[in-house]
C-alpha cells in the first residue's frame, strides 16, 4: 500500500506567563530573582502582537514562506494588519484557552485552576473545546488552597495578566522527574500535542475513532525516576483526543524525530500494519524564552513566548493526498562524518543518487525553519539560510548548477525560516501544510524534509544525526 | 601558525562541530584543551 500524506495543521499556543518556567528564563531568575522577572515581564507581547507576527502567519497558513522575503524588518515591528487567528492548516491560542486545556490533560490533581480568577467563558478555537466535552475542564480550587501549596514548596504558580489563577504541584517530593515544573512541562507537551490532534481531527472532519496508529515526536522525558524518559505520550495525547481505537508510541531522536517519525508512519502503512497513522508533536515549555536574556539586551520583544505544535494524518487511499517516497528516505549512518558536508551527502545525494534523481529534480527543500528573527540577535545565525548554502555548495561540487547560480538555487528550491525555535518543531515538518496546497494546487511536485538531531547534547556521543524523506505527488 | 598552542574549540550544530576542529587543530601542531558542540535551536 501507498503511503499518503493526506493533511496537516500547525498550532501555536502563546505562553507568556509559562516563559519564566523555560529552562533559561528560570536559571536566571534563580540567579539574578526578580530584577530579571521585571525585566522579562516587560518585553513581553500580548496575544493580539503573536497573531500578526508574520512568522507566526506563515505558521498557520494565512501567508507562503516566500512573503517573509519582501517584508519589511524587523518583522515583530510590522504586525500584519487585520491578521487572523484562524488559517486553512492552523490557528493560535490564547494562554487563558490554554490553561484548561492543561488542567484537563491532567488526571493526577496535579493542575489547581481558580475558575472565579479565569472564568472559562467559552474556547477561542473549536479545536480546544473538542478536548473538553463536558464545558469544564475539572474541579475550581480556592485561592488559599493554590496559595498553601505555593508556600510549603510543593507547587509552582500560574499567573495570568499579572494575576494568580493556580498552581502546579509535584507529586513526589523525592523524585525529580515528578518535581512541578517537570510535571508542567509534559502537561504542556501533552495539552499542546492534544490541541493540534484536535485541530487536524476537526478540520479534515476526521472521526477520532478512526485513527489507528499515533506516533508523538514530542521531545519531553515522560516517566518517573526509574524510567526517565519511559514515554509513549503519543497515547496520553491519543485518549485526550478521543482516539479511542488508536495505538501509539513515541519517537526519540532530538529535533530529528518529526521526520523519523513520519518515515516510521509511512513504513507501517505500506507494510499493512495499520491503515493509517497521525504523526503529532507538542511544545516545548524548557524552551520557552532560550534566548530572552539576549532578546531584553537587544530591547526586543521576547519572542520566544510561544509554544508550537504539529500533526499529520498519513492513510493509504492514493486518491487523497501526495505519497510519502520511502524510495528516497535518507539516513545518516555511524559511520558518516558529522560535518555540514557529510549531512547533505547522507540525507540529500545518497537517497536522491539511489533514485536516480539529482539535487535540483526537488521543487523545494525543507530544512531546519527556525526563525532567523529568533536566532540572528542571539549571535546563533540564520539556520535555514546556512542549512541552503550547505546544500547549493554541494550541488555546485557535484556539477548540478554553477557557483553563480547559488542565490537562484537559495530562492527557487529554499525558503526563509518561519517556525519558532520550538527544537523539534523546525524540522522541515511545518512547511508541509503549505506543501498539501501547493500540490493540490498544482504548482508543486515534490519537496524533501530535511531534519538534524544534536544527539551530542545528551552526552552520549559526539555525533549528530539526520533524517530526510521525500513527499511528492 | 598553531603549533604548541592551546586552543579550545567550539563547534556549532549547523557549522563546524567541535571534534572536527579540534582535530584540524591537533593536526596543526595545537594543543587542544577543551572541545565542545553546542547547539542553539
């Protein structure tokens, strides 16, 4: 059987009073206390500012990659006017739409919301309100009661426009891996990884009992201390979806795993193990705020105040969507040199040579999307400009295009970077939204999702890692 | 140019990583004291 991307949705969740839980944001608080809280609190955006963020636009779909090009910079300076919160393959919630979202993806008391200090008066998103079929995410809890918790150290708080509205609270007090914030950030992973399920599952009008398989490429450490790590949030966010027939389990490859796991996806629909498969990840609250400190320096805005999430529903049936080529799936073997150079040889020529397809036969190329607005004040460099140079260097080494034709090269078959430095959330995965319309528009044949892993970053090896794969129609 | 020198190599995920440096470096004639790959995203 052929396997078929058939739909895609991004969703973005603004998160400015889960910034100073980012791994970042909360050493320095730690280390330098609330000068540094004032200073975050005070470059911080308001909903209204994310939505017509350009970048974020292009995210859920309301604008091409390719409009970031001419726009005028610096872009969090130009908001979009009149700009949406809804797109054809995304949308963006609001904190306060979040915050039962988080309570009801917890099923250990371990989320406290006071509902008189954050009255649900109905979802931003019929998305969101899909994860809450009974109207109330779960009990109200008295402010004394989130305060007590607060004050004995068992529980961190949860503000909203400068106000506590609850708490979060660990659930042993000896083991770290269910410290509160730890906690926090995998009810984070999950409610955000439920929200863009929901928002895939209500936008094709897919019935959640269909779905058989789930893969999640979150990247947090679900478990307890003697199984950190342990996993499978990809059946905590299932049943959250109402996947009552889904199976699932989850990939582990840093920022390259989105793209592992729609290869894995792909693999089990064509070899009839199951009849399809969603491929989902959530946000990364330790990431929330990675570059604040340079961003407050800068007088920016702190753009890193959002969380990002994805979902994929891969079937078999040929007539919906563009196949997943698992003819052209790159992998970047042990024995490979981790150079810029021997990534692109891994994961772009040696697929594309076994093809019989040559660099410049892809229409597009999807590589790490971060945006550079993000990245280029913090001194760490425009990746996905660096990750096109890399590859149009190579196709002038192979004799595929002249070394003047690079910045054609760049613009024709590569895209500015759009998605916010969410790690795994970059990884080529977003553009395919954009992708699914373009090809049913029939002005694009193919694309290759290109991802990388800093597998180093854990200590285990010094070698990185990649994956690509071709979709196509 | 680097021989008998100390020299501490950072490398980047997108760029250069940091054992490749260092082994340039050492090929060099440098002494190399620290190598680490960091990551930015």
């Amino acid at each position: 059987m052929t396997p078929v991307l058939r739909a895609a949705s991004n969703i973005l969740v603004h998160a400015p009073d889960l910034v100073r839980y980012g791994s970042k944001c909360f050493r320095e608080i730690a280390s330098q206390g609330e000068s540094f809280s004032r200073k975050l609190s005070g470059r911080i955006r308001s909903y209204e500012n994310a939505v017509a963020y350009p970048p974020n636009q292009v995210f859920i779909g309301n604008l091409p990659p390719e409009s970031l090009t001419g726009m005028p910079s610096p872009w969090h300076g130009h908001p979009i006017p009149d700009a949406s919160s809804k797109g054809p393959f995304g949308e963006i919630l609001p904190q306060e739409s979040f915050y039962p979202l988080l309570q009801r993806a917890d099923q250990f008391g371990l989320v406290m919301l006071d509902s008189d200090k954050l009255p649900l008066s109905g979802f931003a998103s019929n998305a969101a309100s899909a994860l809450v079929p009974e109207g109330a995410p779960g009990p109200s809890h008295k402010t004394a009661d989130i305060l007590r918790g607060i004050e004995s150290g068992e529980s961190i708080p949860l503000e909203h426009a400068g106000a506590l509205v609850g708490c979060v609270r660990r659930d042993h007090d000896a083991d770290e891996s269910l410290d509160a914030r730890v906690l926090l950030e995998n009810l984070a992973a999950k409610a955000s990884g439920a929200y863009a399920l929901s928002r895939l599952l209500v936008q094709e009008k897919i019935e959640s009992g269909q779905v058989e398989y789930i893969i999640s490429c979150s990247e947090e450490a679900v478990g307890d201390r003697y199984n950190r790590g342990g996993g499978n949030l990809a059946k905590a966010i299932g049943e959250m979806a109402g996947c009552q027939n889904a199976a699932g389990v989850d990939v582990k490859a840093f920022c390259a795993a989105p793209v592992y796991a729609l290869i894995h996806a792909a693999a089990l629909i064509r070899a009839g193990v199951v009849r399809n498969a969603v491929v989902v990840g959530g946000g990364s609250m330790a990431k929330l705020g990675m570059k604040a400190h340079q961003h407050i320096a800068k007088e920016l805005p702190v753009l890193e105040d959002i969380l990002g999430g994805v979902a994929f529903f891969l079937n078999s049936d040929e007539d919906e969507g563009p196949r997943v080529n698992l003819d052209i799936a790159g992998r970047h073997e042990v024995g490979r040199p981790s150079s810029p150079q021997g990534m692109v040889e891994a994961l772009v020529c040696d697929p594309l040579e076994r093809a019989g397809r040559k660099i410049c036969d892809i229409d597009k190329y999807a590589v790490e999307l971060h945006n550079p607005e993000v990245m280029l004040p913090a001194g760490a460099g425009d990746v996905a400009m660096t990750n096109y140079r890399t590859l149009a260097a190579v196709a002038v080494m192979r004799g595929e295009i002249d070394r003047g034709d690079i910045p054609d090269f760049i613009e024709s078959h590569g895209m500015p970077g759009f998605a916010p430095t969410q790690g795994h959330i970059p990884a080529g995965v977003p553009y395919l939204g954009h992708a699914l319309a373009g090809m049913r528009a029939g002005t694009l044949n193919s694309t290759m999702l290109v991802a990388k892993g800093s597998l180093f970053l854990g200590r285990m090896t010094q070698q990185a890692d990649g994956a690509s794969v071709v979709v196509e129609v | 140019m680097f021989k008998d020198k100390k020299v501490i190599a950072l490398g980047e995920r997108d760029g250069v990583p940091g054992p490749l440096i260092a082994e340039c470096m050492e090929a060099a004639g440098a002494e190399v004291v620290f190598q680490k790959t960091e990551c930015f995203v």
